[in-house]
C-alpha cells in the first residue's frame, strides 16, 4: 500500500508540473523575446520596395502587428488596429505602426491590406525571417509588440482580446505623452 501511495503522490505531482508548464507556455504566447527585451533589429521591405529597418525607428513607439492573409483572427484585428491606433497616431511623428506578413508574396500582401482594408503599412516577411526573430517556429502570427523609443520590448499579445487590446492601446498613448 505505501508504495501505490508514493506512485500515485509521483502521478499527481507530475500532472502538477505539466499542468504549470502548460500554463506558463500560455502566459509567454511562444514568444522568444520577453518585456525588457531590446526589440530584435530586422530589414525588410513593404510590398511595392520601400525599405525599412527597425533601428532607422530609434525615437519613435513603434508597434509591430505580426499577420497573414490566412488569418481569421488577424482579419478580426486589423480593422481595430486601423480606427483605434492607426487613425488616432498616424500623423503623430513619434509613432510608427507595421503590419508584418508572415511569408507570403509582395502582390498578396498588398491585396490583403486592400481587402480588409488597413491603410497602415504592412511588410513582407519571406520564410518569417522577422517572425522567427520575435515567436517560436510553428507559433501563431496573431500577435502585437510595442517597442519603446529607446528599442526596448514594453510590451507582448496574442490573439484579439478586448481587455488585452485596450491594455496594449493604453500603454501607447502613455508611451507617446513620455
């Protein structure tokens, strides 16, 4: 009997450890990079070649909004991105807002922003060169990252959530009045 009890105290505590580990890989979203982080520096283009390089943006808040066509959930997304961020900062000097297309052709992504619509830039991202810097492989691309003028990672989601998208709103208007 004493050693069914030990084998079932191992059984439980085990389940425990998993269950945590669970939890904890849901609270980090498959992100690579943390709060606190410096943001990864990356070069890509938008779709018609503009180039742009995530350090030229040193001084600004950036946002970073990783995408896809294929994604329901970035389709629920972006038009909140557009007329509750996009449109309120886009004139405002400080701030920059990239959408980043998850390995999909220049003409698609452009055609993507237009159906949705979004008029807040997006750029191409072949093989996820930038993704892969931010989330693991095989991660979801419905995610946000607020950078700080200084570079620095203030701030991490994943998915569309009312509560989160309106925490993350927050935190750049805060940002942007610093």
């Amino acid at each position: 009997m004493k050693f069914f009890n030990n084998k079932l105290k191992g059984i439980i505590t085990l389940i425990a450890v998993l269950i945590g580990m669970n939890v904890c890989a849901q609270d980090d979203y498959a992100y690579i990079v943390k709060v606190g982080d410096q943001a990864p520096d990356f070069e890509t283009t938008t779709p018609d070649g503009q180039k742009v390089k995530l350090s030229d943006l040193k001084g600004k808040v950036v946002m970073l909004q990783f995408t896809a066509s294929w994604c329901s959930v970035c389709r629920k997304e972006m038009p909140h991105i557009e007329s509750e961020i996009w449109n309120k900062h886009k004139d405002n000097p400080d701030f920059a807002l990239f959408g980043v297309d998850l390995d999909e052709p220049a003409d698609k992504v452009a055609a993507f922003a237009e159906q949705i619509p979004v008029s807040y830039p997006l750029l191409v991202d072949p093989k996820g060169a930038v993704f892969y810097q931010y989330a693991e492989k095989g991660a979801g691309v419905t995610r946000n990252v607020i950078i700080d003028k200084k570079g620095k990672i203030v701030f991490l989601s994943r998915l569309f959530k009312q509560e989160e998208f309106d925490e993350m709103k927050n935190k750049i208007e805060k940002l942007l009045n610093e």
